[in-house]
C-alpha cells in the first residue's frame, strides 16, 4: 500500500495528551480472594446471580471468544454499547470541532450524521450514484486536509446492496484518513468481510453488530475491529466500564451456538428470495433494490398509503419514501415465514 498513513497526525491534541482513567481492576491483574478495592457491596446482589463486582474492563473472554469466531485477533477487536458507541468514540478521538469534517455517502445509516451533530463535526455529503455504489470521483473531490473519516455502509442500509470491493480499496488506498466500513448486515451477504484486511489497510476500521444475525438487539453490543494502534485509542476513551457483566454472560452463552445462527441466516436468506419473487408479482410494486442484507428496499407507487394500510393490521414497515435516492420506496425486513406469510396476503388484498 502507498497510502502515507499515520495515526498520530490524525489524533486530537488532547486525546493524545489523555490520561485515561484507571479503574480498580486495571490496577491489579490475577487471581484474588478478598476483593476491597472498588468500593462494591461486599454481600453481594438481591438477585438469583451476583452483580456486586465490576466487570472485566476489556472483556478479556467475550473477545476471546469472537476471535475464534471472526478469525481476527482478540487485540484488534473493541467491544462497544452497541455500534454507535464506536462510532461516536471515533468523532471524539480524532475530529476537532470547528475544524475536522468527515465525509457521508447517502443513502446510509442515520447515526453518522446524528453523531456528527452531537460532537459539532462538519459533514459534506457525496450521494451514491443511481445504482447506489461510491461515487468515487465526488468523494476525491470532496476530501480537503481536515477530513478525517469515511463512512461506506456495506451492505449499505437502507438499500441493502453491497458496495463494489474494489471501490472500497480505492478509498482505503487514497484516503490518509480513517476509512470506517459499517459491516452490520455482513452475516447476510456472500461478500467478503473486510476484517481479513486489517493487516493490508491500517485506516481501515471495520464496525459489526450481534444486533442482527445474532438476535442480541437488546443486549447493544457492538464490535469495531481495526489495527491496534486505533484499539488503543478506542480502549483510551471508553467509559471504564462500558460493558456490563450481564451482557457479557449473556453474550459469551449466544456465542455457543454459531450452528443455530448460521441456521437463521439460511433460512432468512430463503425467505428474502421468496420474499422479492411474490413482492415483484404485485402490480403497484415497481422495484426491488437486489440485497445482501435481512430487508429489502422496494419501490412502489403510493407508498406512505401502503404503510398507513399496513399499520391498520399492526404490521410495521419502514416508510425511506420521503429519503433522497429513496423515492418511493419502503424498507421491509425479512420475517420469519409466517410473517411474510401474512405480510404478503394484506399486500395481496389491495392488488385485487
């Protein structure tokens, strides 16, 4: 790679002035019997399972348990309260309010523009193009000496395509800054993830979720995978304690049974196909964006008034009618078979 990259130029001033803070368990390591360090309840909880101590910092064994899974190094993973966490750590990391920008491609995920708000970071806008893939010469042209992120979402949502491999390696080869690929919907795709080239690309920061192919929405765990360089980072920002124990527990007991997700994922991808095939059937539907994902983008004439007909049955969709690029179009997640079932036939019912 010829891409000059360096982290350091990147980074706040005060970030890399920070000193974290360091919590009672990040002092001691090993194995203790009388735990009188932190300030807990001694007696423990009024529950059926102890939550009086602090959880592991760094989630040690749930890290060591996704490696095995992800096939990445337990040091190249953080573990965040949900993705948006790891998104927001990387604005308060290396984007200066008043200064910094970073660069969004819509249609995306909404929470790169609502976290920009928040931290004050300027954002410019490059839209995708007609078939939703990276306009590659607006982002060139987009990009000045104060823009420090990319977001690329891929699958993206709410279109569900992946975007071209080779398009992403172009920004990762061009771009001195931190190039940040949303890989939430990856379970679902036949792509390649992007985690195998954290070695190649070190401003690649790769985000996944288990909020999805994983059923653990409630849990809000999210992981960025990226060098460890930018880990460090990442582990200098988080709250001490950003994941509690119960989700840990929870989460190293779901990461048991990768054969019953892997099961889901065939069977969603099923009924995503079957879904677009009788979905193109109806007249009033115009277009199916092709997914890599767990929904579908479907382009219909009078949308708003297909939603409002559905909410009478308490099927809920997502209206993207009035989201540039997205003209038209309800997002539909893919339900289990019944559902769809059910879905289809009130979708049937205005088609006569």
């Amino acid at each position: 790679m010829d891409n000059p990259f360096n982290l350091n130029n990147l980074l706040r001033e005060n970030i890399k002035k920070l000193v974290p803070y360091s919590s009672a368990r990040d002092e001691f390591k090993g194995e203790a019997s009388i735990l009188i360090d932190a300030n807990e309840n001694p007696f423990g909880s009024p529950l059926n399972h102890d939550y009086n101590r602090y959880p592991d910092p760094l989630q040690h064994q749930v890290k060591a348990k996704l490696s095995n899974i992800k096939g990445v190094p337990a040091e190249n993973i953080f573990l965040g309260n949900g993705s948006d966490e790891a998104i927001d750590i990387l604005y308060r990391a290396f984007c200066t309010p008043g200064v910094d920008n970073v660069i969004l491609v819509p249609p995306t995920y909404g929470m790169y523009e609502v976290s920009a708000n928040i931290n004050d970071i300027t954002f410019k806008k490059v839209n995708l193009t007609a078939d939703y893939q990276l306009d590659l010469d607006g982002i060139a042209n987009a990009i000045d000496a104060h823009t420090k992120l990319i977001f690329i979402c891929s699958p993206n949502n709410p279109t569900g395509n992946s975007i071209r491999r080779q398009d992403i390696e172009t920004v990762l080869n061009n771009f001195q800054g931190l190039v940040v690929v949303d890989e939430a919907y990856i379970n679902f795709s036949a792509v390649k993830s992007f985690t195998q080239e954290l070695a190649e690309y070190p401003n690649l920061v790769v985000l996944q979720t288990l909020s999805k192919a994983w059923g653990l929405a409630a849990l809000r765990l999210g992981m960025a995978f990226a060098s460890k360089e930018i880990i460090a980072v990442y582990n200098k920002i988080k709250p001490p304690y950003n994941i509690n124990q119960a989700t840990q527990d929870i989460v190293l007991e779901a990461l048991n049974n990768v054969d019953q997700v892997n099961d889901w994922i065939k069977e969603t991808v099923s009924e995503r196909e079957k879904l677009v095939r009788e979905l193109l059937e109806l007249d009033y539907v115009q277009y199916i964006t092709p997914s890599d994902a767990n929904f579908i983008l479907v382009k219909m004439e009078q949308p708003r008034e297909v939603y409002d007909y559905l909410v009478q049955f308490g099927i809920i969709v997502r209206d993207r009618s009035k989201v540039e690029l997205c003209e038209g179009c309800l997002r539909i997640t893919v339900g289990t078979p019944a559902e769809n079932r059910t879905l289809l036939e009130k979708l049937n019912q205005i088609n006569k």
